[in-house]
C-alpha cells in the first residue's frame, strides 16, 4: 500500500554531509511517524531519528546536534540532513513509515552511506 524509495547516499569524507530522501508512493495521511535506521555490518539495526505527523523529533544520542530530520507532507517525502559526518556513521540508511492505530509498519530497501578518507 505505501512504497518508500531512499535516495541520496554515497561516499563523503569526514566532516562532510549528505542529505538522504525518502519518498512515499502511496498516502501517509494518519496519526503516523516517519523514520531513519541504519545498519552497519556485524550490527543491530538502530534508530537513528524519528518525526511523527504531529512535527515531534527524536534523535540516537550520537547523532544529536550533526542530523536533522525533517518532512514534507505534500510530497509524502523525508529528509535527512546529516552533517560533520564521522566514519562510524557507515552504514546502509533505511526509511521507515508507520501508521500508529493502525499498526501499518513499512521499510525502504535502503541506502549506503559510506563516511571514509
């Protein structure tokens, strides 16, 4: 019912920034959240920030004051603004989209972000 496309990622150097976009195709109209994991190799898959359709955020302690997330209703579209990137910062990105009285749980197929000299 809801496809979710992440786009954006790649190879940047310490200190740089991307910013990654997840588009929806289907309607996210609901009481809902919208959020980005990511997955490095050997790890749990970690939350990374979080933004509900009521505008609240929450962010993973080692992000906070690097990333920025961010939503565009009209265009059924996430951001995420990743700055002063570090090398632990690897991993692939996935987008996620729940409609929470419903239970509705989507997933992006995800996108490499790689932080590397």
């Amino acid at each position: 019912q809801v496809q979710l496309v992440e786009s954006g990622g790649g190879l940047v150097q310490p200190g740089g920034s991307l910013r990654l976009s997840c588009e929806a195709s289907g309607s996210i109209f609901s009481i809902n959240a919208m959020g980005w994991y990511r997955q490095a190799p050997g790890k749990e898959r970690e939350l990374v920030a979080v933004i509900t359709s009521g505008g609240s955020t929450n962010y993973a302690d080692s992000v906070k004051g690097r990333f920025t997330i961010s939503r565009d209703n009209a265009k059924s579209t996430v951001y995420l603004q990743m700055n002063s990137l570090k090398p632990e910062d690897t991993a692939v990105y996935y987008c996620r989209f729940r409609r929470i009285r419903e239970g509705d749980d989507y997933w992006g197929q995800g996108t490499q972000v790689t932080v590397s000299s």
